[in-house]
C-alpha cells in the first residue's frame, strides 16, 4: 500500500545572504524527511523571494498578500490557495506572521489544514517587550530593555543608568548595537520606519550568544531540541557559521521557558553566556531559525518532527542532536525564467521550473 502524499505550505522563502529566512532551510529538511512523502508549496510575500522558483525545493509557489493588508484578505487567499493544493499542514516561518497564522489557526482547522503554532497569548508572553516579565517567571535572567516611544530617550539615558554601547531593536525584527547616542538615534528612525513603535533598548550583554531550536508539545513538554554556537557573523550578527553544542544549563532554561508558556510549535532561544559561566536571555523566536538545516545534518530533523506533531502522530521526547556537527552558509544564483517571473508577479503563482519543462506557470 502505497503512502498518502502530504501536502505542505512553507513560508519564509526569502534567501537574503546576510539575513535569510527559514523557509529554505525548512523545505531542505522536509525534502530528507524519512517515511514522509511530501509535496512542498512556497508561500512568499515578494516575487524576488527566489525559494519559489527552485524546483528541488519546492513542487509549486504562491505569494501571499502582506499581513499589514488585513486578516480578511489574508485569509481568502489561503482558501483560494488551499482549493487548489489542498494544504495538510501550513509552517509559518515568519515572526511577522506568526499573529495572523495564530489567530487563523481554528478557522484553518475547520478546512482541514494543521499548524503546530503558539496561541496568541504564548505569542504575547515571548513577545521582546514583555520578555523580562517571563523570564522573571521562569527564574532566568535578562538584560533590562526599554520600550521607547521618542528617541530622545538616547540622550538622556545615562541619567537612568544606561551607558553605551546598547542594542535598540525592533518588535519583530533588526537589532543593531551601536555606541553613540547619534547611532541610537539612526537606529531608532530606521527601526521604527520599517517595523513600527515601540522600539528597544537593552543593555548589551557580555560573552558569547548560545541558541537552542527546539520543539513544544503545547502541555509544557520539550520534545527535541537542537543547540548551536554561532562562529561566524554576517554584518546583521546573523550566523554565517556554526557548531552542535551540548550545552545542559541552555537546555535547563530552553525546558523551563516551554513549560512556563505551555509552548506548542517550534521556536528558537536566544542566550549570552557571560565570561563567568551565567546566561541571559536575549529573545525567544517563535519559529524555526534560518540554520534549522543543522538539525538535519545532526541526525535530528526537527522539521520532519514538527510535520508529524501536526498530524498527530505517536511521539516520544528525544535525546539533544550530539556536539560537534558544523554547518557553514554560503549563497548561490537561482536561474528564473523570464516567464516564471512574470507569473508569479501577474497571476501570483507559478510551477518552479515550468518554463523549462514545457509546462505552463500556474
């Protein structure tokens, strides 16, 4: 008897090199899944997202209406695209996203369509604003951070202990360390330009960053995670290199940060461990990181976990992913049709690859 085909939509298929999106990384582990037979439909927000025309990756591609276009309209789109490809179970990749993704979640289980997402109050306790509140909660450490809705704040800061250099970052993305109150102030405008108010500001913790990708199971339980020690940076302090570490006080906190929210779905914890051996939180990501291909080549695909959580099928909580495995990022040219671009920009869809094969774009 021959496997049901599973159906996958996947985000994120942007492959910026200083700062890409999951949604490759994703696909690439879900291509090696064992015992799965997938079909893998990119879902993006902007036509030169090149994830949605590498047909190793991806079966078919759409784009999708930005969040900011309204919930209504975000979900028609979803219903038409789910008509014609018949969605098993949808991978958010996206923090921006996350919220709609997570206010849909019932409507898309009444279609048929699984998600493995955090509800949205997990989304609002893990939220950088109110992350010292749950840290408190889950006796782990972290920086003090700001919200700030004026940037004269900058100028004035050391008058409340604050001295350079500090990080000022954005709700859902961009962090930037800067040094001079002129840097804060830049950082500040262009931060809030992109990713609206407010915007923070933290105290810059010391030592190396540590992270852990792993997975909830929605009752409190970690069922696999995989930890990472970045080696090398692009300029956005995104890793370009990193290596598997077992790390027994990161995974302590990973463990009580999930059992504190309840955290169902992927996500990513972010820590510095100061020259004295102690962690600070710096953000918990709730979504899948852009090295998650790690996983795979570690022997752990947390992916193909994530897949088979959704559909609900028997799981027991796994041994960490061993030290040691390395993974080192590098960029590559995706050749598109003419074609292909046009479709996907005009019609919003296309078959990658189809002008080269004699089909037609969808």
């Amino acid at each position: 008897m021959s496997r049901r085909t599973i159906t996958l939509g996947i985000t994120g298929m942007n492959a910026r090199p200083d700062n890409p999106g999951p949604g490759l990384a994703v696909a690439r582990c879900l291509r090696e899944a064992r015992g799965l037979d997938v079909r893998l439909v990119g879902l993006s927000y902007d036509a030169f997202d090149p994830g949605l025309y590498l047909p190793e990756l991806c079966d078919a591609a759409y784009l999708l209406p930005y969040p900011s276009a309204g919930e209504e309209a975000f979900a028609a789109r979803l219903a038409l695209l789910h008509e014609r490809e018949g969605f098993d179970v949808l991978i958010p990749c996206l923090d921006a996203e996350l919220p709609v993704f997570s206010r849909l979640a019932p409507q898309l289980a009444e279609w048929g369509v699984r998600m493995a997402v955090p509800d949205p109050r997990q989304l609002q306790m893990r939220a950088k604003d109110r992350l010292q509140e749950l840290a408190r909660e889950a006796g782990i450490t972290v920086p003090e951070t700001h919200s700030l809705f004026r940037e004269d704040w900058f100028r004035t800061c050391a008058a409340e202990g604050f001295s350079y250099p500090l990080v000022v970052k954005g709700l859902f993305y961009d962090a930037r360390i800067v040094r001079t109150p002129d840097e804060a102030v830049a950082a500040f405008r262009q931060i809030a330009g992109d990713w609206g108010l407010p915007v923070l500001a933290q105290r810059l913790a010391p030592g190396e960053e540590v992270n852990l990708a792993g997975l909830g199971d929605g009752e409190g339980g970690l069922i696999a995670a995989v930890m990472m020690k970045k080696r090398a940076l692009t300029d956005k302090g995104k890793a370009w290199a990193g290596v598997t570490i077992e790390d027994p006080a990161l995974l302590s906190a990973a463990t009580r940060l999930v059992a504190t929210t309840r955290w169902r779905g992927p996500l990513e914890v972010e820590m510095m461990r100061a020259p004295d051996g102690r962690l600070s939180l710096i953000e918990i990501n709730p979504r899948f990181p852009a090295w998650i291909y790690l996983s795979a080549g570690a022997g752990l695909n947390l992916p193909e976990a994530l897949v088979r959580f959704a559909l609900g099928q028997p799981r027991a909580v796994l041994p960490p992913a061993p030290a040691g495995v390395m993974f080192i990022r590098h960029a590559w040219e995706a050749i598109v049709s003419l074609e292909e671009f046009e479709s996907m920009v005009t019609g919003g869809g296309c078959l990658p690859g189809s002008a080269t094969k004699g089909r037609r774009c969808a």
